[in-house]
C-alpha cells in the first residue's frame, strides 16, 4: 500500500509540473511577443530623481503605439518625433490601463516622455506597413 501511495504522489507531481511548465512558457513568451507586437525599449535621457523608466512601458502594433504606466509617476509629457525631424501630430485616446494613438505614416520614430521634475526618458521605433 505505501509503494502505491508513493507512485500515486509521483504521478501526480508530474502532472502538475506537466501543465504548469507549458503554462509558464506560454505566458512568459506572449508578454511582448503577441502577433505583430513590438516592445518598445525606454532609455534614461536626463534624470535627476529616482530613475522612473522601468514604470514606462510601450509597444508598436502595426501603426498602432501603446503606453502605459506600472505606478504613478505623475504627469507625463508625451512627444513623438520622425526620424525625418519634426514634431509628429498625435491624439492620444485612453485606453483601462494607459494611452493609444494611431500613426498613419511608415518610418523610424522617438518617443520622449517628460516627468514634472524634469526626467525625461525616450524610445526609439519604426512604423512598418
């Protein structure tokens, strides 16, 4: 009775481990990698406070740029610039967990975002068709 309990045990141990790993792979995979999804990466410009830019998060999706944020940072001024200069004309719609806009032109872009103290932080995409 003891070894069959023993088996009953193992048998199940790999069956937890047998639904939780695919799980895991899965989820950890489509965090950015969704289809056509691009994470953006955020770089410190000027920072004088406490670095903010791991609570910056976007993502291209075709033509269309997603921000949001994991804390509150404060007010946030958002740029968007072409690679060919110029500022580029946006409206930024709010979505449950941060902001869209809709870029109709291909091309390489940076996006700045300034905090109140004066950070700034940026990224740099490209817009395919």
């Amino acid at each position: 009775m003891q070894k069959f309990n023993k088996f009953k045990k193992i048998k199940k141990m790999l069956l937890l481990i047998g639904l939780l790993l695919p799980t895991a792979w899965c989820g950890a995979n489509s965090l950015y990698l969704a289809d056509g999804v691009s994470g953006i990466t955020i770089k410190e410009g000027r920072t004088q406070g406490m670095p903010k830019g791991n609570s910056i998060h976007a993502s291209i999706n075709g033509h269309v740029l997603t921000v949001f944020f994991s804390e509150n940072i404060g007010p946030v001024a958002i740029e968007i610039f072409k690679d060919s200069g110029g500022n580029v004309e946006t409206h930024w719609v709010e979505t449950p967990d941060g902001l869209q806009t809709y870029l109709p032109l291909a091309g390489d872009y940076l996006i700045t975002f300034t905090l109140a103290n004066g950070d700034e932080y940026y990224g740099e995409f490209t817009v395919t068709n």
